[in-house]
C-alpha cells in the first residue's frame, strides 16, 4: 500500500461503515503504464470479471483499453459504460441463444469461439459476425489448478484436432475469422509458461494462417516483469497484424484494498478475530486458497496471533490463518491487500449480503464508486 493511500484510508475508515473496498487510482494507471510501455504496438482488452467497478472502466477506456467480457451482463455492462461493440470481445465456452439476440440488438462485439457448436450458433445468430477461435493448448501451467484454464482437461478452447473442423464451421456459416486466441491461466509469474503456450498459438497461427489477430489472452501474475515477455511477443508480428492481450488481475489487484473491522476475539481451540466482512465479500481464501496479506490501520502495543474469521455461520468463512497482527480494540479497523481483482466482482448475495461500498481514491479526494 502507498503511504499516502494508506494515510488517506485511516480517515476515510474514521467516517464511513465498514466494510468496503477502496482502490488507489494511481495504482492502476501505473499498471496500465507497465503494460503500455512493455507492448506499446498491442491492443489491451481490460478483463473486466476482475473488477467492473464503472469508475475503473472509465479510467482504462481513457487510457485506450477495450474490455474483454464473458458473459451477456459483461458485455453489456461494457458498452454502457461507453465501450463501443468494436472495443469489446466476448469469450466464454457458452453463448446461449437469449445472449446472442440481445447482442444483435445493442452491438456485436468480437466473439471468440470456444467449440463447434459455439460456431454454430453464433454463425445462426450473428451471421457476418468478427470471431476469433480459442485453442485449447493443454499445457499445465504454474498456478493453483483452478486458474489453470489452458489445461487439456479443462473445459475451454478448441483441441488443436479440431481446429481446422471449427475454422470450417465458422467460414461456411459466415463467420469473419480473424485469428486465434488462447489464455493460459490466472496469475502466471513463470515466463516459461508463457514462452510455451505462446509458442504453440504461433505454430497454430502458422499452419492454419493466414490471419489477422492473435489474441495472447491474460494471466499476468503480479509478480511478473512485463518487459520479460517482450521478446515472445514481437515474433507474432511476422504472423498478424494485430496482437491483442486481455489483462484483469495485473491491472487492478494491488490497487484495491477491503477493509474490515475486528469486533472482538473469541477462543475455541484456535484463536479468532472477529470481523465484519468474510466470504460473502471475498471468497478467493475459501476459493482459490490464497492468503492475503493483512495491514492493520491501528497501532497497539500488543501483538497476537489470530484466525480471521467473518461473519457467516460457515466454518470456511476463515479469511487467514495465523495472522500475526497488533491486538485490536473492538472497532479497529484492517485492510485485506491485492483485493482489487476478483473481490467486489465476486462477491455474493449470499446471507442477503448487499453489493459492496466502493471507494476510489485519485490522490487527493475519496469518491464512493459502487458499483
Ligand atoms: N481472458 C480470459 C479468456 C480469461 O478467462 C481471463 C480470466 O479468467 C482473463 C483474460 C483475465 O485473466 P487475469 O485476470 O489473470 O489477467
């Protein structure tokens, strides 16, 4: 967390209810920059899943971002917030009929396709449509296995097999095909992994080429140096025209934060702490296994080891085991880090949960941004 984000959280947690998100927006221009400055000939198609919070929409689609969407809410939510049909993509192994309807209506983005009957249906629907076709790279990449998208178990993309039957469908259905697209998996710090699958998406380029795209995906873990892949990409401007990537995670995790208040600790056999926020609000604990890193916003002479706990009646609302923190008052006040991706955009209805308080912060004033 920056200093002066942090100091500025302290007085927004001094007036406002807990819990909520708050995101840093000079956090996320600096990401954007990163990735601008890595692959300044790419087209970027923000991953919206990890946070569609409008005001972070707006703040990309300023900096020249398309958004890349997976579902007909996404994909909607995309152009209301000022994305033109031609900014947006559309992945996604479904796109049931309704969808594809209500897309002829308010704007055909890119489609990318996922399996033959995808094809199909889009080609009935939305016949002429842009498309691009997802490969299935069955590569098993670095990460926790249910990011791990490019496997060959997993569901999404079309086996390299089944390309050229896909590529026919498509075509013969009135399809504009204009490349290929893959995505790894979530959170990739290896750039080996990238190394591999983008080399396969190459070689698939090259054999069922010509084409105009190629669509490299997302994936970039945080702990990656952007200008590390710069030299895997340049290669595929021998192949295509354009190269297209969809960054989430990369762009907004550090900048958001959820803060929660501790209301007390209670004893069984293992020590908690009690707060007001859980999975409801942030499942990727109880999800993905993560274990995120925890900034108290209160001093205390004291330290204890504690289990973070919300406030579900469900033994796997355990936001971290183990954390050593300050001993609270009642009422202090924590902040959950990397929260900006896949926190908000994931939270449930569960237990009548409401949407989450939002905040942005653009380095002088707070401004509440639900979203
Ligand atoms: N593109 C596709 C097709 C995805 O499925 C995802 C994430 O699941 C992303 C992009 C964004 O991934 P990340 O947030 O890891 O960059």
């Amino acid at each position: 967390m920056r200093p002066a984000f942090k100091e500025a959280l302290r007085e927004l947690v001094a007036r406002e209810e807990t819990p909520f998100y708050a995101y840093d927006q000079a956090v996320i221009e600096r990401q954007a920059k990163r990735l601008k400055d890595a692959f300044p000939e790419v087209r970027f198609f923000y991953a919206i899943k990890a946070n569609p919070n409008p005001a972070i929409l707006a703040l990309l689609r300023e900096r020249g971002f398309g958004a890349e969407t997976v579902s007909l809410g996404e994909a909607l939510k995309a152009y209301q917030s000022g994305f033109l049909p031609a900014e947006v993509v559309l992945n996604g192994p479904v796109k049931p009929p309704g969808w594809l309807k209500k897309l002829k209506a308010e704007g055909v983005p890119t489609l990318v396709l996922d399996s033959e009957a995808d094809a199909r249906r889009v080609a009935e629907y939305l016949p002429g449509a842009e498309v691009l076709i997802r490969v299935n790279p069955a590569l098993a990449v670095h990460t926790h296995p249910h990011l791990a998208t490019g496997k060959g178990e997993s569901q999404f993309g079309v086996p390299p097999a089944a390309l050229e039957r896909v590529l026919e469908v498509a075509r013969a259905g009135g399809l504009k095909v204009r490349g290929l697209h893959l995505h790894l998996g979530s959170s990739l710090n290896s750039p080996e992994d990238f190394a591999t699958g983008w080399g396969l998406l190459a070689e698939l380029l090259r054999e069922f080429g010509p084409f105009a795209v190629a669509d490299l995906g997302g994936g970039f873990g945080l702990g990656l140096k952007p200008q590390a892949l710069r030299p895997l990409v340049r290669p595929f401007f021998d192949l295509v025209e354009e190269v297209w990537m969809e960054p989430g995670r990369f762009l907004v995790a550090e900048a958001g934060v959820l803060v929660a208040r501790a209301w007390g600790v209670k004893e069984t056999k293992r020590r908690y702490l009690l707060l007001d926020a859980g999975m409801t609000l942030f499942i990727r604990p109880m999800l993905y296994g993560v274990d995120p890193m925890v900034q108290p916003l209160y001093e205390s002479p004291e330290t204890g080891v504690f289990d973070l706990v919300g406030p579900a009646c469900e033994s796997t609302d355990v936001l971290k085991r183990d954390a050593r923190l300050p001993v609270p008052k009642e009422g202090d006040a924590l902040a959950i880090l990397e929260a900006g991706a896949y926190g908000a955009s994931m939270a449930s209805r569960y237990l009548q949960t409401p949407p989450p308080k939002e905040f942005l912060f653009d380095g002088t004033n707070w401004q509440r941004v639900d979203g």
